[in-house]
C-alpha cells in the first residue's frame, strides 16, 4: 500500500504539532495532499478509472472546504500551509 501508518506518522510529524496529532486542519490537509497527489499519477496512466476519479473529486472538495475553515479562522495558519505544500488556489 502506498500510505503506511510510518508515512502517516511523518506527516503528522511534519504539519501537525505532533505525530500523533491527526485531528489539526494543517495535519489533514497535509495527509489530502499527499493521497491527491498519489491519486493524480495513478490517473495519469488510468484514464478510464472512473471510480478513482470520482474519489479524486470528494477528496479535492474536503481538502478545499478545510482550507476554507483554516482561512477564515486564522488567516495566518493558512497562509503557512498554503506555502509549504505549494498549492495554488
């Protein structure tokens, strides 16, 4: 499997306040990035995969609604894991 609970642990580790801090809005949205990411290559070459895409989809959109979350809480959280992860609005 492409995430392992060590995979999961560095994450939380690196964008969450601990490795076990799974429940901070920076931890999830790290852990999202990393499986749309994954998800992305994988319908690079599967571009019939239907199913993949459409989890894709529901993962960009819970991703996009905890950035909103984080963005309207506390606008400078935001801005630090906007610029870590590298994602564009």
């Amino acid at each position: 499997m492409y995430l392992t609970a060590e995979k999961k642990q560095e994450i939380f580790g690196q964008y969450g306040k601990s490795k076990t801090d799974t429940g901070s809005a920076e931890a999830q949205i790290a852990l999202f990035s990393f499986r749309i990411n994954h998800l992305t290559g994988h319908l690079k070459s599967n571009k019939k995969d239907y199913s993949t895409e459409r989890a894709l989809v529901i993962m960009v959109g819970k991703r996009r609604r905890l950035l909103n979350y984080l963005k309207d809480n506390d606008i400078m959280r935001y801005r630090a894991i906007i610029k870590e992860l590298g994602i564009r609005k």
